[in-house]
C-alpha cells in the first residue's frame, strides 16, 4: 500500500513568493524601526555623520603632514585647528550675512512671490487661483513656522542642545583625525581572510567618496556662490551678500538648491530692480549652474557621485522629512557612499581574491592598529585607485 505524500504549500510558486514578500516586510519594519531609533539619539547620529565627512575631507592634509615628516599629533592638531578656524569663519559670515537681513529678505521674497501671482492671476493661461493661493500660504505657513527653524538646526530645537551637538562634533572629528586607523582597525576586527579584503576595500572607497564629494561640492559652492554674487552687486540688486551666503548653502544641495536659490535672487530683483533685472539675474544664475555642472564639477569631484538623478532625488526627499536641512545636506553624499561601497564589496568574488591579498590586507590593517600610515597612505599615488576613478565610475549613471 503506498502512502500519498502531502505536498508542502510553501513549495508551489505561490508559497515562494509568499516567503520572499513576508521576508520583505520584515526587513521594512527592521528598517523602520532603525531609522526610528536613530532619530530619537541625533543628537549623537548628526553630529557623528558631519565629524566623519569633515575627516574624511581633511584627512589627504593630515597623511600630506606626516608624509613631510610632522608628528602624528602635530597634523592632527594643525589640521584640526585649521578646520574649526575654517568652519567658524564661514558660519559667522553666513550668520551675519543672512541673520541680520532675514526679515528684509523675506518680506521682499515674499513681495516678489506676490507680483509673480498677480501676474499669474490676469494672464492669459487660464489657472486654478485657490491652487496657487493654497501653494503660496503653505510656503509661507513653512518659512514662519516652528518647523522651519528646527529644520535650521537639523531638529535640535534648544539652543543648548545645539551648542551640545556641535561640541560633540567637534570632540569626535579630533578622535577620527587622531586615531581613526586605530578605530578602522578595531572595526576591521569582525572580517577574515577574504571578507577582510572586502571590507578594507569598501573604507578605502567610501572614504575617496566621501572626501571627494566634500571637496569638490565646497568648491563649486564657493564659485557659485562668487559669480552669482557679484551679478548681483554688479546689477545693483539689494541683499546681494545675504543671497550670495543662500547660493553657496544651496550648492551642498544637489539639483534643488541651486534652483531655489537663483529663484529667490530673482524674485529680491524683481521688487527691487523690475522685471528685466530680474530676468537677467535668472539667465546669470542658469549660466553659472551649466558651466558649473558641464566644466568645473567633473574637474573638482570627478566622478564622485555616480549615482542616478532619480536616487539623487529620492534621497534629498527622505533626508529632508527626517532632518531637515542637514538632512537635505547628508542625504546624497551618504547615497554615493552606500552605492560605492557595494559596488566595492562586490568588485572581486571570494574566488579571485588571491592569498598574497588577503597577506596584504592583514599586514595593513596591523599597521592601522598601531597608528602607522598604510602602504596606500604612505605614498602620494595611492596603490589602488578609489571608487570615484574613471575605470569603474566611467560607468555612471548607467549602473
């Protein structure tokens, strides 16, 4: 007598894609739950992520130091001192130069906004008034708001607290100078043999990332920001340094901020100057963003971020509902280090690493753990080239 054997209902393609969908929801509610979690300790996670973007954009000059034969503490307490002094001079700059004038500023973006309405209104394409009333009482309601403030300061409402994030930023960007290959090494602790490889890949890549990315956005920002800035003063436009400071904040924004700050420009002129000048200020702030993004950006970040305009997008998006500003600002480097650093891990299989890699993967991450240069640090060319080279990030926004 034979026995009928029941066929397991998890083995059918229905039962398959029921698996993979229940594994899907949870790693979405894993996710939520991390993202949840990291949002009630930003006050640690914000200042962690600004101290390790900071580092990786100034660690080419402390490695520079000690190549030139300085001691590990006096690069690292140089180029600490040389950053702070940096960022402190360019936030109050930015402070005086935007906080003074903010209610001139907004009474004359918002005056602008209004001559564009009416314009609107008694032209001759036929639109939704009570649409545009509702799109302009919703930027409003957002600039006078609560909400827009805390999203100033990246979600840390108090002032205390503020000063508290910035102090910790500063505390931990001089520990990530001063022991951050002992800190990688310490990491690298959980990785053997071939994942060791691996991972070492993906510091080394996210890092280039990250460094270039930072550097090179701050010099396009600083162009942006002079050339625009200059038409403004050169067309007689007032609250030109105030909106000289928004452009170069706006150029750390990809896409959006360049746009919103050359149609803030525009709307100042418009009440200011008239409708000429203030067509004029758009063609500038059109010219400078093509010649900025078709010449100056693949020079000064290469091909840094190699990531598609859409990720781009949805990044800025997420970023900017969960913190902000600053959120708006972490959002795109932080994709183009996630996507560099897969890219990397999955760049060789286990099979084609060799053992002579896995040797020198060791012997590097032993020199990190006693604070010596690598052998790629060590030198001025790097043994392997990063991420953002053109031999893989050739590809671009293809992949």
């Amino acid at each position: 007598m034979q026995t009928q054997v029941r066929a397991n209902p998890w083995q059918d393609g229905l039962g398959r894609v029921s698996i993979r969908a229940g594994q899907l929801l949870m790693l979405l509610a894993l996710t939520a739950v991390l993202i949840y979690g990291l949002i009630q300790v930003r006050l640690v996670v914000i200042p962690l992520l600004l101290a390790l973007i900071l580092a990786a954009a100034i660690a080419p000059l402390v490695n520079w130091l000690k190549r030139k034969g300085w001691p590990s503490a006096a690069a690292t307490g140089f180029s600490f001192l040389l950053l702070l002094l940096a960022l402190g001079g360019l936030v109050t700059a930015i402070v005086f130069a935007v906080i003074g004038q903010a209610g001139e500023l907004a009474r004359s973006a918002t005056a602008g906004f209004d001559q564009v309405y009416a314009f609107i209104r008694t032209g001759p394409i036929p639109v939704d008034d009570q649409q545009i009333q509702q799109a302009r009482d919703a930027v409003l309601d957002f600039v006078t708001s609560s909400t827009a403030g805390a999203g100033v300061v990246t979600g840390l409402s108090a002032a205390g607290t503020f000063i508290t994030g910035a102090l910790l930023m500063a505390v931990i960007l001089f520990f990530f100078l001063k022991d951050g290959e002992r800190i990688w090494a310490f990491i690298l602790r959980a990785f053997k043999g071939t994942r060791l490889v691996k991972a070492r890949r993906v510091g080394q890549d996210s890092l280039a990332v990250l460094g270039g990315y930072v550097r090179g956005t701050a010099i396009v920002a600083i162009v942006d920001a002079f050339f625009i800035g200059l038409a403004l003063v050169v067309l007689g436009v007032p609250l030109a340094l105030p909106l000289a400071a928004i452009v170069f904040i706006g150029a750390f924004i990809p896409l959006v901020g360049a746009t919103l700050a050359g149609v803030l420009a525009a709307l100042v002129a418009l009440v200011a100057n008239g409708p000429v000048t203030a067509l004029i200020v758009i063609i500038v702030v059109i010219v400078v963003n093509q010649l900025e993004g078709n010449f100056l950006q693949p020079v000064v970040m290469g091909r840094t971020l190699s990531v598609h305009a859409l990720v781009i997008l949805l990044a800025l998006t997420a970023g900017t509902i969960l913190a902000g500003i600053i959120g708006a600002i972490l959002s795109v480097p932080l994709a183009a280090v996630i996507w560099a650093a897969i890219k990397a891990w999955n760049e060789k299989t286990d099979a084609q690493i060799t053992a002579e890699d896995v040797s020198r993967a060791e012997q590097e991450t032993s020199r990190d753990a006693h604070g010596q240069l690598s052998a790629a640090a060590a030198t001025d060319h790097p043994s392997r080239e990063p991420a953002v080279s053109e031999s893989r990030a050739g590809q671009g926004t293809e992949e």
